[in-house]
RNA sequence: GCCGCGAUGGCGGAAUUGGUAGACGCGCAGGACUUAAAAUCCUGUAUGGGUCACACCAUGUGAGGGUUCGAUUCCCUCUCGCGGCACCA
C-alpha cells in the first residue's frame, strides 16, 4: 500500500489552490517579467476531454509551472471555442439547442480541466460562443469590413451535402468533408470573404518567430508565392482570320520558354470559355464543360489521370513572334489558380509535353541544356538552359531571357513581370445557425450596410429551426428577415449566414487578458504590453489555417492602429499525436482511450507524468497503458524518499548526484523533453534512497519534480515545514564545480575498440593515462607484438591506442 | 511526384560538439517476504560463442558503401514507415 494518497493530496490543493487565487495573473505586476503561457483552446465536444487534449494541456501546463519558478510572471489562460457544426448537429439529431449542450459540455471539461491541477486562470476564462464574447467578433468584422478587407462575391464554392453547408477549399480533406467525411460537391453561392491576400507577402516573412522549421515550410507552401510574367494573347476565331479585339492572359514563371508555345490551354469555369468557341466545336465543348463541373477537384487533380482536352476552334497570336496557335480547354489548368490559362510549352513542360503528344500537338525545343544533351523526342526537357529557336533571344541563358523577354513584350503593352500567390481570400460566410450572425443588413434603399457599432452583439435568435433546408437556419428567424435600416429606419433584412468559427478564434488570445472587458474586445494599453504570446501549444493541424489566419487578424489589428506588434506568436510548439495501436483515436472506430479512469486509478499527477515519460513531447507515440504502473511506483518511491528517508549526512556524492540532477533536469525543461526529465527524477529517487538525504536536497528535489507532479511537490513541500506555495518559490541553480566527479571511469580503446575501463583521478594527464592503459592486462594482450601508430586522449574520457 | 520527419533489445525509449550503444521504465526470468496471492524488495535480462562462475571473444542502432584512430551521430545510394502539399503554369 502505498503511503501517498493522490486523490486526497491532489483535491485538497485544488482547493486551497482556487480559494489562495494562487494562479490569478496581476496584470500589473511590474517587478517579474511577463509570461504568456497559451495552449489552442479546446472545441467543448460531448466526448470530454479525451487523451489528446491531455497530451496538450498537461505538459503545457508543466512548461507554465517551469516558467513560474524561473521567475516570470506566468498568465495560463482557458476557454473554449465553442461554435461549431458539431453542436449544431447534436441538435438536429436530438433536439437539444446548441446553447444548452455546449453550457453543459463546457462544465464538464472545465471541471475536468480542474482536475487535471492546471494553473489556468479562471478568471480570464471565456467561450467564443457567449454574446459577449462574439459580440467582439462582430466587431472585428466590422473593423475588417470599413478598412474593405471584407466583400462578397459570387463564387463557386464547396458543397456539403450533409451538413448542407458550404466549405472552404481549406476544409475538404480528399475529397470529402472535413467534418462529417461525406462527399463534397459544387454549388454556386455568394459569400463573404476576408482579403488575406492583401497580406499575402508580410505573412511569408517569420523573422525573429521561433517556430518549428516545418510549419514555416508549410504555411510558406501554403501561401505559394511564385514570380513570373504575366502574357497578353490577342484572340482570334480563325487561323487566317482578322484579330478580334478580345484576349487572354496568362501567367509563367517560364517566360523565357516563350517561343516554344505551340498552344494555349484554358480551365472549363474560364469566363470566355464558350465565347470564343466557333459553331463547329460548340457542342463538345458545352459536353466537356458540364462533364468538369461534375468532377470533383480531386478526381480533377489525380495524377495518374490521362490528360483530356477540346478544341475550341480559335486562335491566339504570340505576342513576341506573331505564332498563331490553336486554344483547347482542358480540366487540368486550375481557374482558381492564376489567370485560368496557361500558355502550353510541351517541349519544356512534362503536363503539356503528355497533352501534346496524345493530341498530336507541335513540339518545338527552345531550351538547350548548358552541358550536355537533351531529347525532346522522349520527354520535356524543364530545367533551365540557353535559348534556341527564340530569334533575337538566341544563346541568351534561361535567367536572363525571363527579364529581356518580359522587357521586350512589357515595350509592346502585351506583358508585364507578375508575382502570383496560390493563397486564395478566406471565405467565411457558413450556412449555419450556430456561430456569430454577421452584423450587415440589406436596405431597400440604402443596400448593404453595416450595423452600427451600439448595436452589437447582434444576438442569436433563440427557437430557430437549424435543420439544413439548403438554406441558412437564420432564414427563418423573424428578426432577421424582417428588420429596420440603421441609416433610413426603412424595411430591411439582415444577412443570414453566420461567420466560419475560425475568425473567433484569430483574435481570442487578443481576448484573454481582457476576457471581462465590457466596453472593448481588448485593452490596447494591456494587449502591447502581454502579447505577443511567448510560447504557444497545439496540434500541427493548424499549420495552414489558424495559425495563418491569426497572424492575419493581428497584423489587421495593428494596421488598424489597435496594437503594436507585428505576430502574436513568438514561440510555437507542436505536440505530437498519440495514436491507438498505431491509429489515430476516434469515436467512429471505438479506439478511444478515455483519462478519467486513469486519472481515477492513479491521480492526474501519475497520469501527467506517464504521457511525458512515453517518448519526446514532439513526436507523441503509440497508447499502452502498461507503463503507468512504472511511473506509479516513481512516485511511492520519491514520497518515501522525502517523506520518510532518514536525514543523512550530505555527502560528496549525493551533493554531485544533486547538483548533476539540477542541471540535467533544467536542460531538459528548457528543450520541452519532459520524458527525460522523468527518468532523471527517476535516478536521482533511486541513488538518494540508497546514500540518505538532508533536508536541503529533499527541498530542491521538490522543486525540480514541481512542474511535472505539482500536487506531490506541494504537498512534500508543506510536510517539510515551508508555508508559502512551491510555486512562490525560485528554481535552483547548480554549482559548476560539483558536475563532475573526483574520479572518472577511464574508458581504453584498441583501434577504436573498447578493451578495458579503469577508474581513474578526473584530472589525469595524458602521459599518465596512457601509462595506466598500457599497464593493463587486456591491453597488453591487444597490443603486444604490434606497432603503436597512435595515441589517442580524450580528457576526462578515453585512451584509444592504434596499432598497426 | 515533391517537401519534411523518422527507423536503436520482447516493448516505450536514452545517448553534449563524432568518444563506453541500450540510461530510465515496462515486460520477462530467478530469489526474498507470505499459509497463499497481490503489493513490495533483491538479482539478472541485446544476440551468439566461451566459462562451474567470472574473465574474455565475435556480431549489433532499417540495407549497402564512404570519411575517421573511433560513426546511432557526418557524406553518398537504396528500402520501408509517418506527416504535409500536389496537374501551381
């Protein structure tokens, strides 16, 4: 039976903790450093909390803890992001309105999260879905929508028939629904949209950010800046016919690669699609067009596909040497990426190279490789060279023709240099009841206008009928459909979509040090001076879109004049996945692994620990729950060791061990590699069994196992006489001196292969060393009859002897 | 296809700038305690050889090669796994 009572120990300072407001943060505070201490919101599903939410919060929390005993005046906040779909479908499914559930939800987890012995300050707690919460949301969209960087736009957008709504491209996952996996099809509508683009070129540069390498790499992915030309093609409806005054654009980054068109291909959605069809191709083109508007992106996108095309029946002429090439229409030009047209170089392209030869299309080289061969009969040839069959531009190198080209048509008003970025605007308008009502209303008379700032929060209608007609549930709400014009007081509707829950979370930790702020969504004054977040925790998911679109909001917010920072986060880390016999965990496949009955069984303490010791918080790993009773026995064994372990003397080596153990220990925290801080807990506990412990070490043993098990830490603390909070306390330094030993374990290599060890004085010299190693009897025996090409030391370590 | 990350005992994993591979924990085996079990404690535990037992020897960090006195660590080639992006013009 084991001496400490976890659940006793750990409710009890859960207790005291809340009633002493311990963890409640004096914003002004003026003689610690600040700390903004931020882990991602948790969405208030009915699941509870579950493995991955612990794996999150717990060693955020101990990093917090960390920070706190370094000094920092350390702010934890939580909430919850608490729109979203699948509240709403709760409701469908069981008739209970989303406010209800997610109020019940949420007191759950927020007991739970108590439970879990966070030093959250809940105070500043909030939930995105809460009237004064969104009621800044709104206002944010107001702010958004005066500087224009919010307008509609009728555009072709994702369709999910299931949850009758619409997603972003960011949303669909293979082909399918992010949220309810049905499969996603096309729908025009028009929707709001936030100019992220606008911001596109300050959101690829994340100097002085400490992020993680990859979710640079990606968001920088993600945003696709690519530099190149832009090529006006005059169009005309014959080979030999007069010039029409119409024409297309394209964009290349290939320019140079200018003489080698041989075709121009345009997207299916592209606007002069059937304009410049001729009568004789009307009717497969028309075929083709309805064929793509089927096919979803994925199937579109498939790289094993074969290529397919039509003709239309016209012509465009080469700006730089008057070509007249045919123009097709084909799915694999993207009319979202670009112009929707590309000019086709098969000779120097591997997509137009494939499209050609299966439509028996003129392939001309203008490349030539610098070095070397190229066989343009086989495959394209794409990398860069010297110019051939390109008139004036002739033995010009790829680089320089891209600039003289762009030049030279830039001078004939058919081209100019172009930067384009894959990034599209951010669409936010969602066909759904359960998140904030956008605060616009249309006017007979004075057509769109924004509500006016007094107004708002613009509430949520209570009874509405949220099941998905194709149409918004606001739709039917009263209010909405008929209201009066802020401007002229005249008959009025306001708009029913409500907005992607996304923008509420692209500004909640702007919220959080001014949660209970009723006349502001934040405090200038507060927000310059706690933000940006100093470090902040969540999942890799939210690589490409939270992250980005929170940078977007905060340098939005700034060009508005409301903050004076740049990026809200300074420090990222990503938590790694715990997967259930190598899957990731989900209801649908019943490999859940549910906490509570761990926490139950052993104290959320053991519990915490557990999920650092399985392996680097970074890289998460696989569930198995039978290691936890190795962590239980580490912590019987460390309250044995305070709490019962005779008072010995302070000896040299326990003194050493000690010192050792600080460093180790603060190293490792600093990494955020909490696995080995428990095993170095674990062998400190271990040898300070064996050699007694005074008083002095039982306290800082204390505090270097406080972030990691804070309720035992406290507790032993308390038990040795201390008054104030562990967590009032200053984390130890180690003395330089005392991390190494008086003698070491000489290690003594022949030609690299370890042969004898020797314990040895630390600070033996080279001549002396060698003299002991070659005094030995297995070495001796290596060496003897051979040749000594070379004598290695490496002091304080090894003797390595080379012979030949 | 491209980009990024990874591969170490039966298992999770550890290992400063290249310097004792396998810390710590789980599991397993043997022993102590117990009427017995659980719990706890002690000992052992990479593989193969060798020894009564040590000593000792060989092999060993996905595969193959290289640099080096010395490689889990650096370089090249390949295989497999994971994550992201993907007809991006």
């Amino acid at each position: 039976m084991s001496l400490y009572e976890a659940h006793k120990v750990e409710e009890k300072w859960q207790k005291k903790w809340a009633k002493d407001g311990l963890y409640n943060t004096n914003f002004e505070d003026e003689d610690r450093k600040k700390y903004y201490n931020l882990v991602m919101f948790p969405y208030p599903s009915g699941d509870k909390l579950h493995i991955g939410h612990w794996y999150n919060f717990a060693p955020a929390d101990s990093w917090g803890r960390y920070m706190r005993l370094k000094g920092h005046n350390v702010f934890e906040p939580i909430g919850f992001d608490s729109f979203g779909l699948p509240a709403e479908n709760y409701a469908i499914k069981h008739g209970i309105p989303p406010a209800k559930s997610t109020a019940k939800n949420i007191q759950y987890m927020r007991k739970q999260l108590q439970a879990m012995g966070t030093m959250y300050d809940w105070n500043q707690e909030l939930s995105t879905s809460s009237p004064e919460y969104y009621k800044w949301t709104q206002w944010m969209f107001l702010q958004l929508y005066k500087k224009g960087l919010a307008y509609k736009k009728k555009s072709p957008v994702n369709w999910c028939p299931q949850c009758q709504t619409v997603l972003a491209n960011e949303q669909v996952q293979e082909g399918k629904c992010e949220r309810c996996d049905a499969e996603v099809t096309k729908k025009d509508l028009t929707q709001w949209f936030f100019k992220i683009r606008n911001y596109a070129e300050e959101l690829l540069n994340f100097d002085g950010l400490d992020w993680p390498r990859k979710t640079v790499l990606m968001q920088k992915n993600w945003i696709g800046k690519s530099v190149g030309s832009e090529v006006v093609f005059n169009i005309t409806n014959g080979e030999n016919s007069t010039q029409s005054d119409k024409t297309i654009t394209v964009f290349t980054t290939r320019i140079d690669t200018l003489f080698g068109a041989t075709y121009m291909v345009i997207a299916p959605e592209h606007p002069l699609a059937l304009e410049i069809t001729t009568e004789n191709h009307l009717e497969n083109v028309k075929d083709y067009i309805e064929k793509a508007k089927k096919e979803t992106d994925i199937i579109r996108s498939s790289e094993t596909r074969e290529k397919t095309g039509v003709q239309t029946g016209s012509f465009a002429i080469n700006p730089v040497n008057g070509k007249v090439i045919p123009i097709w229409i084909a799915d694999y030009v993207l009319a979202t990426y670009g112009t929707g047209a590309v000019m086709a170089v098969p000779a120097h392209d591997e997509r137009d190279y494939a499209f050609a030869k299966k439509y028996k299309l003129e392939v001309i080289e203008v490349i030539k490789p610098k070095n070397g061969e190229s066989d343009i009969e086989k495959k394209a040839f794409t990398e860069y060279g010297v110019l051939v069959n390109s008139e004036n531009f002739d033995e010009m190198e790829s680089e320089e023709a891209k600039e003289k080209i762009t030049e030279f048509i830039k001078e004939k008003g058919k081209g100019d240099f172009k930067v384009q970025y894959k990034l599209r605007d951010w669409l936010i308008s969602r066909q759904r009841y359960w998140g904030a009502p956008i605060p616009i209303v249309y006017c007979e008379k004075c057509g769109e206008v924004p509500l006016p700032e007094k107004d708002l929060p613009l509430e949520l209608p209570e009874g509405v009928d949220f099941n998905p007609k194709g149409k918004s549930p606001l739709a039917t709400a009263p209010d909405f459909v008929n209201t009066k014009c802020p401007n002229c007081d005249g008959p009025a509707i306001r708009e029913v979509d409500t907005m992607d829950t996304f923008v509420c979370s692209s500004w909640y930790f702007l919220r959080y040090p001014c949660a209970n702020n009723k006349d502001k969504a934040f405090d200038t004054a507060r927000v310059n001076k706690w933000l940006p977040v100093d470090m902040y925790i969540g999942g890799p998911e939210h690589a490409c879109m939270h992250l980005l679109y929170a940078r977007f909001f905060t340098k939005v917010m700034r060009d508005l004049g409301f903050i004076n920072f740049n990026e809200p986060f300074k420090k990222l880390v990503h938590q790694g996945l715990i997967t259930k016999d190598s899957a990731k965990m989900s209801k649908s496949k019943g490999n859940t692994v549910a906490p509570d009955e761990f926490v139950e069984k052993y104290g959320s303490d053991v519990f915490r620990m557990y999920l650092m010791f399985m392996g680097p918080f970074t890289e998460g790993g696989d569930w198995n729950d039978s290691g936890i009773k190795g962590i239980a026995r580490f912590v019987d064994k460390f309250y044995d060791l305070i709490y019962s372990q005779q008072e010995g003397k302070n000896d040299d080596a326990l003194k050493r061990n000690l010192h050792r153990t600080i460093k180790k220990v603060t190293d490792d925290l600093d990494k955020l590699q909490f696995n080995t801080v428990v095993s170095t807990m674990m062998e400190f506990t271990n040898a300070a069994l064996k050699t007694r412990i005074d008083p002095d070490s039982k306290r800082i043993a204390l505090q270097l196992i406080a972030p990691i098990a804070p309720h035992l830490a406290e507790e032993l603390w308390e038990y040795l006489g201390e008054t104030e909070s562990i967590f009032n306390s200053e984390w130890p330094g180690y003395e330089r001196e005392l991390l190494v030993d008086k003698n070491i374990e000489l290690v003594i290599q022949v030609n690299g292969k370890v042969r004898a060890k020797k314990e040895v004085d630390a600070n033996i010299e080279k001549d002396d060393a060698i003299k002991i190693a070659k005094s030995l009897n297995n070495i001796q025996a290596h060496i003897e009859g051979k040749e000594i090409v070379k004598e290695i030391y490496v002091p304080g370590k090894l003797v390595n002897i080379v012979v030949k």
